[in-house]
C-alpha cells in the first residue's frame, strides 16, 4: 500500500510527535509499504529518504507558546504536489488541528484519510470562528487515532468525534545494543535511573532511601541518574554525606545517551509511585534488556507480566526495593534470566506491532475508496 | 509690621496657589492618561476585529486562518496577559502578511485588497496609539515624581500609570520577509 504522512512540526527539531511518526514510517516500510513523510524542515537538513521536506517552518506563536509551523498558500501549493506526484492509497495526517501542513493536507485532498490526534486541546471556540474554512478539511477524515485514552476523552468531550486509541510504540531495535558509558557500571555494580527528578511520582525519593541501605552494605555500588531537574543540588543533598560521590547526575541526556545510560548499570529502577499508564520508560530498559525492579502498580505489572520480566517491589517500599535490587545484584543467572524474558516480553509492545494495529484502520477505510486525490483548486470553500 | 504681615500672607497664598496649579496639572494629566488607554483600548480591538474578518474571509488557507484566528482569541480574555496576547497577534499577523509573495496571491480575489489595506491600517493605529499613550504616561510619571509633588502627596490616591509595552512593529511592506525575526 502507498501510504502519504503529514507532519505538522518541523522535522529537525527533537519531539513527540515527529518521533512517532519516524518510527511508525519506519515499521511500516519495514513491513514492504511504501511510505513518503511530507515535513516541515530546513533547507540544509539531511532527511531520511522517506521524508519531503515542505519548506523552513516559521516561528509563530499558537496557544500561548511560539510553535514552528508551515502555513501560507506556498506550502500549500508544495503539499498539493507531493499529493500528485505519490499516487498514495491512504492518507496519514497528524495533529490535523495545529494550523500546519496536516490542516493543509486534509484541505486540499480527497479520498480515504486517517488522522492521529496526539494531544487534543480543547479549543472548540476556535475551531468555531473559523468553522467554514477548518471544517471543509476535518469533515474528509475517515477515521481517527488517539495515542492515548487522554487524547481520546478531550476529542470526544470537547470536539466532538470519536477515535480508536492506539497507543506509542517502543523501537526496540534503537535500544537493543550501545556502547556502556566510559567506566560503568564498573566493578561494585550500578544501579541506574531516567526520569524527571524532582516529580514525586517518578519515585526518587524512593530509590534514594534505597540506597542508603544498600549503599552503606556495599561499598563499590554506585547509582547512575538521568533526568531533567530544577535544582540538582538539592537532589544529592537528599543523600547521606558519605555516599555522594557514589551518586552520578546526569542531568537530562539525548536520545542515543539515554540507550548508553541503560546499557551502562546492573539494574535498572522504576520507583514510580503511580500516574503511569504505560511506563514508556520501563519498556525501554527492557528492550534493552537490563534487568529491572519496578514497583508494583498496575502499569508496571501488566508490561512486566506480572514479574516474569522483572523484579516488582511493595509500592513506595525503600527496605523491599534494597531486597529485590540487592538480591538481584548478587545473582548474575537470575539476571541474565530476567533479561531474556524482559526482551521476549518488550516484543508486544515493538512499533511493528502498533504499525499492524494503524494498518488495519487504514485497511478499514480504504475499503470501498478511491485512491488520494486533490480537489480541484477553488473548491476547497463550501 | 502690617507690611510685613501683607507680605507673609502674599508669600503663603501664593505658594497656595501655585501648590494647587502643580495639583491640577498632575489631576489633568491623570484624565489624559485615562483618555489615551480608552484610545489604545479602541484601536487594539479595532486590530483585532479586522484581523478576525480577515481569518474567517476564505481569502487565507485554512492553517494561517486557524493561526490568526487563534491569535485573536488569546487577546479577547484568557489565561494570558493583555500585553503577551497582543503581541502574539502582531506577530501572527506579521508570520502572514511576511510570506514571500503574500500580497500577490491574493491580489485579484475580491475584496482582499481593501482588506489587507484594513488590517494594516489598524494596526498602524495600534502603533501610533500605544506611542501616544506611553508618552502621556511618561510625563505624568515624572510630574509626580518631582519632590514638591511626593512631599505634598499632590497626585492623591491616583495610582501611577504604567507603560503599555507590546511588539507591534508594522508587518513587512512587499519585503517579502517578516520583520524582527
């Protein structure tokens, strides 16, 4: 199937939305579609092959913060013959509500279109003052996606429109292999850590009263932490004197330094005391496959098959983490085990599965269709 | 001794009068301001109401509609300050109007012409009416800032005016390129 991808931001800057559509063009190549990305990008980036860059995107503000976005009858006239030139079976807009090339997209098309709504805005008063031009391209969408339940209930409750959830993926293959950071997890072992430090359900705290116990049994253990924080300096003050040195800080890393985080300790921790639907984080350090010791919520037991991938604790339980973290360091057969279920389990969750799951809804829409077309200029107003 | 007496009473009266010719002045110039704000507030929603008419005309592609239309949604209420929202339209304007070739594709439209002549003027108003009124607030400021006016307390319980401080540099005339960015 040809299958034609919008995305709304510009495609060199690092986000959510641009990464899930890499990944998602990526798994659906790899399963023999042919797949071309229309994004916003500057003239000068290299860009995979499946991506046609539309043009710079301009800083504009929207919503209250300044967005990169690519508008204006020029990137208009670009998406019309990217739309002419692919001869595409289906489709794919993203965040057709940002005021980008998606919006565009569903304007000047015909034919089987699927939307993913990533995060739904309530700004129905909006949409209202604009109606006649917005709604010409939102009433074409034949189908939509949320990414999460979340996005779903504001699109039902404040837009109107329902939508099948879908949720991320996680590219394993990203995560399967890299390079341990220089000198870890070194000889005592490590213990290791991602998230934002300073939000409480994250768990932190938790995992730092564990390691006071377990720090004080063993001398050479050390504790790796990435993650974005306000205040560094208050983080390590909340560790005893003698086990500073002990605790390195990352601060927040990029992607490929993220994989290296995981591959550089022993054990791998997700303290969080809740708020988690998914754990995206969890499932990356499986797929990584280091051994993990995550507290027991729901959304840890579920992907972690209720401890067959991985060490669940008592929620919130500093003394139960330094006996399920200590044990695990002191076994190298159970972690190994571990290791092998975590990435046999992570494998459900892999974006060649999600890519089958959005297949299917673009299977369901183009039954009984034409292949995309444009409109004819001049008709896009009612 | 009575010339004398004449004289201090001269002196206070005169000093009476001129304390309350200083009072007045400040009182005048705190009407002005008021004026000036009631004249920055008319042409700010003059801007914003021309540039509405312009996102919901179908003369635009629907994503700088949606942009502009969101733009003057932010200045009419919201979580955002006056200020902020304000020049966010300046700049979503200027982010439309700075299309290289803006005015060409819709030159010939109908109506798009006056339109477009609409909005740029009412954002020159904008431009003119803010400098107005930043320029009575500052001489009122410092009219009550001079000693005799702090130690007779002469401006009453009138608060000091503040300055009104937004982007609104005028969009691009056929440059082809957005100011500022």
């Amino acid at each position: 199937m040809k299958i034609g991808i919008t995305c709304p931001y510009s495609w060199d800057v690092p986000g959510g939305v641009q990464s899930h559509i890499r990944d998602l063009a990526e798994a659906l190549i790899d399963e023999g579609h042919g797949v071309s990305v229309i994004s916003p990008a500057d003239d000068d980036t290299p860009l995979p092959r499946y991506v046609v860059g539309a043009g710079r995107a301009v800083p504009v503000p929207y919503n209250g913060s300044v967005a990169r976005l690519s508008f204006g009858f020029l990137s208009v006239s670009r998406v019309r013959r990217w739309i002419r030139e692919g001869g595409f079976d289906v489709l794919h807009v993203h965040e057709p509500e940002i005021p980008s090339l998606s919006l565009l997209a569903c304007w000047v098309a015909s034919g089987p279109i699927v939307a993913t709504v990533h995060t739904a805005i309530p700004r129905s008063r909006i949409l209202l003052v604009t109606y006649p031009v917005v709604r010409t391209g939102m009433e074409k969408i034949n189908g939509r996606i949320a990414v999460s339940e979340a996005a779903r209930t504001t699109l039902v409750e404040h837009i109107g429109g329902d939508a099948v959830v879908i949720p991320n993926g996680v590219a394993t293959r990203r995560y399967r292999k890299a390079d341990p950071l220089p000198g870890w997890p070194g000889p005592g072992g490590a213990i290791g850590f991602l998230g934002r430090l300073d939000e409480p359900r994250k768990g932190l705290s938790v995992l730092l009263k564990a390691f006071e116990i377990l720090g004080a049994a063993r001398p050479g253990l050390r504790l790796l932490i990435a993650g974005p924080a306000a205040d560094h300096e208050e983080v390590l003050y909340r560790v005893p004197a003698g086990l500073r040195d002990r605790v390195v800080l990352l601060g927040q890393v990029s992607e490929e330094d993220k994989v290296r985080v995981l591959h550089s300790v022993d054990v791998f921790c997700s303290p969080n005391t809740g708020g988690e639907s998914f754990g995206i984080v969890t499932a990356e350090a499986m797929a990584a496959g280091v051994p993990i010791v995550a507290s027991d919520i729901d959304a840890f037991r579920q992907v972690l098959r209720g401890g067959e991938a991985g060490e669940l604790f008592a929620t919130g339980d500093p003394g139960d983490l330094a006996r399920a973290a200590g044990r695990l360091l002191d076994d190298a057969a159970r972690r190994e085990q571990l290791s092998a279920a975590a990435l046999a389990a992570v494998a459900d969750y892999d974006w060649s599965v999600v890519a089958r799951a959005v297949f299917s809804v673009y299977e369901t829409v183009v039954l009984g269709s034409t292949q995309v077309a444009l409109t004819d200029p001049g008709s896009e107003f009612p | 001794m009575i010339a004398d007496i004449i004289l201090v009473i001269a002196a206070a009266l005169f000093i009476g009068v001129y304390v309350s010719w200083r009072a007045g002045r400040i009182d005048r110039l705190h009407a002005r301001v008021d004026m000036a704000r009631a004249a920055l507030d008319v042409t700010l929603l003059r801007r914003s109401s021309v540039a509405l008419e312009l996102a919901t005309s179908g003369l635009l592609d629907p994503a700088t509609s949606l942009l502009l239309a969101a733009a003057v949604h932010g200045t009419r209420g919201g979580d955002r300050p006056h200020d902020l929202a304000e020049s966010d339209l300046t700049r979503a304007l200027r982010a439309a109007f700075g299309q290289p070739g803006f005015r060409s594709s819709l030159s010939g439209k109908e109506g798009a012409d006056e339109l477009l002549a609409e909005v740029e003027a009412a954002a020159h108003q904008v431009f003119l009416a803010r400098k107005f009124y930043n320029d009575v607030v500052a001489a009122t400021r410092e009219a009550r800032n001079r000693p005799l006016a702090r130690m007779m307390r002469l401006s009453g319980k009138a608060k000091a005016p503040e300055f009104f401080e937004m982007d609104d540099s005028l969009v691009a005339e056929n440059s082809g390129a957005p100011l500022g960015f």
